[in-house]
C-alpha cells in the first residue's frame, strides 16, 4: 500500500442488525441457502498512523440478495424474512491484516448502486462503518452473463448517481476479478482505520485487562504448533477454546480453575485430530467479579 488514507464511513443503512453477540454471525462462509455468483471478499486492513496491517480485529460485513432483499426485515420496501441470517458475518483479521468472506454477488435496488456494508471494529469504544463497491463495467458484465441469476439486468446507477459515493469512492472501489474455470468472482480492497494497532481501548477491554492479559500465539504464523500465553492476574476458571472460521468449536485446550500466574497452552492441530489452518482462540475468566473474555486470531504459514 503506498499511501494509507483513511476510509471514508458511511451510515449503516436500514439494515445492519447487530453482528457483535450473536455468535450465529462468526462465519466465513454467509451464503447459507443463497443462490447467486459466488464471491470471495479479501479486505485488508491497515493503521493509518503506520500503514501497518492491524491484527485481531473484528470485521462485519452484510448485503442483499441477488434481489436487492435484506435479511433479517420485512418492510414495505425489503419484503424478507424478518428471521433470516443469510449474507451478514464476521471474521477477525489474521497477522497479515486480511478477513476473507465466501458470499454471493450482491444486486442492486431502487435509488443505489451496489455495494456491501462493512464494519471495522476495532475496540468497544471504537469502529468505522463504511460501505464498498464495484468497476461498473464488470459488474455489469457479471449481471449480464448470469441473467438468470440476475433478472433485473444491469445496474443502472453511476457512482455520480449514488447518494453514498456521489462525493468519491476511489478508496471503497474494490478489484473485481473472473475465474474463468470456475465461473467465480474475487474482489480485495484495502481499508485504513484510525489507529497502528488496537488503540481506543474501551471500557470491555480495560475491565479485561484487570483479570487477565492474553498474549498472541507465538510464533505466528505458525507451521505445525504454536503456543498461547497469558497472565492470569485474579484466581478464575478458565476456559481456552478454538473456533475455526466458521464459527465451530474445534477444541477445548482449558477448562479448569487456576491461581494467579503465567500460563503458556500449546496448540498442535495434529495431536487434536484438527486440520490445519487458521483459528480463532478465545480466553474465558469467570470469577466473583464476572465473565470476560477476549479472542485473538492465530494464523498459519502458507
């Protein structure tokens, strides 16, 4: 990245639901029963004080359906089911920076031009909301040679058109790219937010830290193990768990009480009958004074 600017945020629009505490969202794969083009979203995310990729931040994104339909509403102008999951998930950054998604390509509706909403959350005290869109002549192209798929045909919208990227939209302008073996699309943006690490800490974050500190997997990235430290500075039970990144539950590393001190918990995916790849870990604490919790992303060599 030559030069990190900030992203521009935008509103949330009328749909964006509440990503943080279902855990239904903790997801790489949004499609469910979707039909559509298949995408796969890389975004990056970089510190704009460094130009430095951020790690362990939580990224939401959500779209419509090939129809222009949210989920998750059932209003006079998005006729969806007001119970639906599809299209909305989260994914935290890995070392290198970047979340991927698997979605479908979204369509477009009355008064904007496609686009998907992400957020970037960076701590509980803050985040950025913006929204990213597409080159008009592929996406176009897209619709059109997936007329089936796509029946209302081309997006008829200029980004001049558009009341979000009317003012610019050099920075939320993703890649957009063909397999042409398997007839699926890739797209990467580059996204700056405040900060060159997790700067802001919030009120979560510092109540956290005063029962424990979690440290990132070393090394990481890792090849075939790696270990997790932490500090457990108030006597608690302690739960360590692995989650894959489609939100299951692979392994429980630690489920026990433990005193104060330093903690250093191995993971090796081949003694746990896990494949490898990249893994979310989180870090639970329960003792008189609550519940709290962190995770972190440990990412594997390729």
């Amino acid at each position: 990245m030559e030069a990190c600017v900030l992203i521009s945020s935008e509103t949330a629009g009328p749909f964006p639901l509440d990503l943080t505490e279902n855990q239904t969202f903790f997801r790489q794969d949004v499609r469910e029963s979707e039909q559509g083009v298949k995408l796969n979203l890389k975004l990056k995310i970089f510190g704009l004080n460094n130009c430095e990729p951020m790690r362990n931040l939580r990224v939401n994104i959500w779209h419509c359906d090939k129809n222009g339909v949210y989920s998750g509403y059932n209003t006079g102008n998005n006729p969806g089911n007001p119970n639906g999951t599809q299209l909305r998930g989260y994914q935290f950054t890995d070392a290198n920076g970047e979340v991927e998604f698997i979605t479908i390509f979204p369509g477009w509706y009355n008064g904007r031009i496609c686009h998907i909403h992400f957020q970037v959350y960076v701590s509980s005290s803050y985040s950025t909301i913006s929204q990213l869109t597409f080159p008009l002549s592929v996406k176009n192209e897209l619709y059109s040679s997936n007329s089936s798929l796509y029946p209302k045909g081309a997006d008829p919208l200029s980004f001049a058109q558009d009341n979000i990227f009317a003012d610019g939209h050099v920075y939320q302008l993703t890649t957009l790219e063909e397999n042409s073996n398997t007839g699926e699309y890739h797209s990467f943006l580059e996204v700056s937010v405040q900060g060159n690490g997790t700067t802001g800490i919030g009120h979560i974050e510092r109540e956290t830290f005063k029962v424990f500190e979690l440290e990132q997997n070393f090394p990481n990235p890792y090849q075939t193990k790696t270990l997790i430290p932490f500090r457990l500075k108030q006597a608690s039970h302690v739960k360590l768990e692995l989650w894959d990144l489609n939100g299951r539950k692979v392994s429980t590393l630690l489920n026990e009480r433990k005193e104060s001190g330093d903690y250093q918990i191995e993971v090796n995916p081949s003694k746990l009958n896990i494949p490898n790849g990249n893994y979310v870990y989180q870090l639970e604490a329960v003792n008189s004074n609550g519940v709290f919790r962190l995770p972190k992303m440990m990412t594997q060599q390729k």
